[in-house]
C-alpha cells in the first residue's frame, strides 16, 4: 500500500469519526433538550370601581382543570393578596370555583396570575375538557361579545359570579368586563415541541346582571408557547 493510499485512508477515518462524534453530540443534546409543560391562568376584571360594594364581595370565576382534576391545588389558590382582593376557594353548584374577596368600601379592578409547570411529559388530549370548569354547553347570551365566527366545536359555556349586593354608582354605562386567558403549553420533549392552547373569555357584562353569569369560552390553538 502507497504512502498516498494510507494518508487518504487515515483522512478518510477522521471525517467518520468527526461525523460520528457530530451525530453523537447531536443526538445526545437533542434527546436532553425537554422543557416542562405548563398552565398559565390569567384573570382581569375591570370596571368594579363604578359599582358600590355591599358588606363582602365576591366575585367568583371558574378553574383550570385536567383530566377532570383541578390544575392547582387549594394551596396554590387560596388566600392569596392581589390589591384589594383575597382569592379563596368555593364549592358551588357547579364544583370548585375560585373567588376574590373584598371588604372595602371602595372597590378596585382585578388582575391576577397562577402559573404553574409540569415535568412530566404533559399530553393534552381534549382541550375542551382539559380547560375552564364547570364546561357547560355552548350558549349565547345578549351580551355575549366572544362569538367571532371561528368556532371550531370545541367553544363552550362556563360560569362567572358577580354578586347581587353591588349596584353601579352611574347607570346603565357601568359595564363590567371579564377577561380569563388559560394558556396550555405541552412541553418540549427531545427536542420536540408539544401543542400549546388558549382557552379564553372576554365578556362586557351589563349593570343588572347578577349572580351565575353564562359566558363563552373560546378554545384555539396556538403556534408560539410562552408565559
């Protein structure tokens, strides 16, 4: 064997080794690169400082839950401070919902997030039952201003609470809006990323409407996760 013929034998064997160790080191960062999965509950309600309060108000909207438990446990809910506001757990009619309490006398919007993650490999099956509960059956009200014509099926009706024992200081003009974004994220598992989610309220409640309040709940899909 020629001296020519063993270097371009030894420079054949480094590019399959460099190549080797590439698909390695690929592999191996590929198979590592996971991200947790996770849930990201968003709650607005503005337009309460136009409304007297009565001794103790609650308002009280619906919970995340998956697989037909509840995303966040009563500890990671409840008696949590968010200005004015003290959230706590109520059992209602309709299961476990979550309300925000208040004794002053001057009330103030909400604004508050729960976040929470999964290492566990997070699948999403049905975004429709793995969402806002209670999920009742689409219904449209007078109000209703969610209903922007894409409903894919998935859409449904959950429940907020706005207390009878509060009354607009102007009338007729002191809407209330509702604003509730869970944003589903599945994770990233060997360099693979899961489907993420929105499911989404946003209702201008009229003056006069009290107690279980109906509103629509939008599902959608999204393409970019993130907080």
């Amino acid at each position: 064997m020629s001296v020519k013929d063993i270097l371009i034998g030894i420079a054949v064997g480094i590019f399959v080794s460099v190549l080797i160790i590439i698909a390695v080191t690929t592999f191996g960062i590929a198979y590592i690169n996971n991200s947790p999965g996770y849930y990201m509950y968003t709650i607005d309600i503005k337009g309460l400082e136009n409304y007297e309060p009565g001794l103790i108000t609650d308002i009280i909207v619906p919970l995340p839950q998956r697989d037909g438990q509840l995303v966040f446990s009563d500890d990671e809910l409840q008696y949590k401070t968010f200005g004015n506001w003290k959230s706590t757990i109520v059992v209602t009619k309709f299961g476990k919902m979550l309300a925000f309490q208040s004794v002053d006398r001057n009330l103030t919007d909400i604004h508050a997030e729960f976040i929470k993650s999964s290492f566990e490999g997070m699948v999403i099956r049905n975004i429709t039952q793995e969402s806002l509960s209670p999920a009742l059956p689409l219904m449209h009200s007078d109000y209703s201003q969610s209903d922007d014509g894409s409903n894919s099926g998935r859409d449904y009706s959950t429940i907020v609470y706005i207390p009878d024992t509060i009354r607009p200081l102007h009338g007729s003009n002191d809407f209330i809006t509702i604003v509730l974004e869970l944003n589903a994220y599945e994770g990233m598992q060997h360099s693979i990323s899961g489907k993420a989610y929105r499911v989404s309220v946003s209702e201008r409640i009229p003056p006069g409407t009290y107690n279980s309040t109906l509103v629509v709940a939008q599902v959608s899909e999204i393409m970019t996760p993130g907080p």
